[in-house]
C-alpha cells in the first residue's frame, strides 16, 4: 500500500478550493496521502489487527466502515486466522474507493470471504457483528448523524463484541488545542507537504469534516449504550478508542 502515487493534490495554487471527495484523483494517491497526513496510522492499523484477533468470535461478522482501500479490512483478515465461520463487510460510499478497494484486496489471499459493498454507513444493516471497525470514518458523517450511526452499529453487535474506532479531535482547551494542531502540521512538513498544501487541504476538509471533543466522543458512545470505552493510541489530536458492548 505504500508504493501508490505520491499526492500533490493541492501543491497548485487553486483560485477556488472547493470541498474534499473521496473521488479517482483521491483514490489514485491514497496511501500515500493517508500515511503522510494522520500520525500514527500505520500503529493504528497494527493495533486494530491486534485487537480484532482478542475480540472476534466464531460465526459472527466483521464490520469495515469507511473502507477505502481496505488497509483495516486486509489487516483484520490477516488477524482472524482459526476463527470459525467468519464474513468480513466493507463498505465505503465512494464508487472510485469501492473498485479500488476489491482489485486490492483480490491481490491477497485468504479463506476468509470478505465482500466489498458500496454503500452509506448511515444505512447498511449492521447484523451478528463481534468486530466493528471505523477507522478515521465517523468524522465525515455529520455531527447530528453520529449518534445513530453508533446506535446502529450498538445494536448489530453481538454481547462482548467491539467497535473500533479512530478519529480525529479536537482539544476542549483552545490552547492545547491549537498546540495539537501546530503538531499535526509540524509532521505533515516533516512528511514533504508544503505551507501551500497543508493550507488548501485545510480549506478544502473544513465543512466536510467537523471534529468533535474526546469528551463528546466518550459521552457518544456511552449514550447509545457501550459500557466499556478506552481510549488505546493517540498522537496529537489524532485518536483511537475500543467501545466494548456487554
Ligand atoms: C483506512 N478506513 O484506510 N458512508 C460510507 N463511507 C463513507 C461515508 C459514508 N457516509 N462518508 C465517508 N466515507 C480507511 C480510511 S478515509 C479517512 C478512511 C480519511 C468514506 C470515504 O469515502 C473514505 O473512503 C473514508 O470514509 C474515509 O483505514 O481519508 O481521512
């Protein structure tokens, strides 16, 4: 995943820069974008495999909401091995993401049937579930939808199984807050882009990813019902919770 393109999306100058979409430009970059712009995401993707093989049971579902390319559904996959009857879904509602996502995972093999759906989070039945992933996905979905979309995936688990999930944050102190957001700058710099890119990826992110408090995060998911919620990683305003369903 880490030899695609490298992305210069927004190294022009852009007279206008209009609203970020998951669409072929995207996509064609995406590893490479993704793991130049979110710290920690290969510990992430490392630790959701870790936890995926604690917490999926026999016979049950494995959820990857928000697929794109499939890097959580491949390491989940590779995590389950000895698990009976196990189907993995992966669903994301961009069609570039969806035909991206299947030709990759056909380049790995497994036991394991993993379907590739093209769907909205907010409406895929969520069923017999033990293992929910929604890696860096929520914070697209606006703010007043969350809580059902969590309700949703709460009710499709099954007791003892877990939602996974990573998000970006924001600091309740306005302070600390811009520290972390400094922080996050300073490693995309670190990483190739320019003042030029990070400023035009911010304009163009804004209204279409709203971030929320860790404290809303946590109060979120305790609403719709999980009894059990850590956080597991964080780097800077970057962040990944287990919820547990009892
Ligand atoms: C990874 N999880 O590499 N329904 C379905 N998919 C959606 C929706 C929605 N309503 N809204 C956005 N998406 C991946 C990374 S990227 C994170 C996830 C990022 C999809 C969107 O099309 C995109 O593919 C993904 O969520 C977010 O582990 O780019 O910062």
């Amino acid at each position: 995943m880490h030899d695609s393109k490298k992305d210069a999306i927004f190294a022009e100058p852009l007279t206008q820069v209009s609203d970020f979409v998951f669409d072929q430009k995207v996509v064609e970059v995406f590893p490479d974008m993704i793991n130049r712009s979110v710290p920690g995401y290969q510990s992430i993707l490392h630790g959701i495999g870790q936890l995926t093989q604690r917490f999926a049971q026999p016979h049950s579902k494995v959820y990857d909401l928000g697929c794109s390319l499939g890097a959580a559904t491949l390491v989940m996959r590779q995590n389950l091995a000895g698990i009976a009857d196990l189907q993995i879904v992966a669903a994301d509602n961009s069609v570039a993401m969806v035909e991206r996502c299947r030709l990759h995972l056909e380049g790995f093999r497994s036991d394991i049937p993993a379907e590739v759906v093209c769907a909205d989070v907010r409406e895929l039945d969520i069923d017999n579930a033990s293992v929910v992933t929604m890696n860096f996905t929520l914070q697209f979905i606006p703010q007043d939808q969350r809580q059902s979309v969590l309700q949703r995936i709460y009710d499709g688990l099954k007791p003892g199984g877990v939602l996974l999930l990573s998000e970006k944050f924001k600091s309740e102190n306005a302070d600390l807050n811009e520290v972390l957001v400094d922080l996050h700058h300073e490693f995309k710099r670190a990483n190739g882009y320019s003042e030029l890119e990070i400023s035009q990826k911010r304009a163009a992110i804004e209204n279409v990813m709203r971030v929320d408090s860790l404290a809303t995060h946590q109060q979120r998911l305790h609403d719709v019902g999980f009894t059990a919620v850590q956080v597991w990683f964080q780097c800077y305003n970057f962040t990944a919770l287990i919820a547990v369903k009892n």
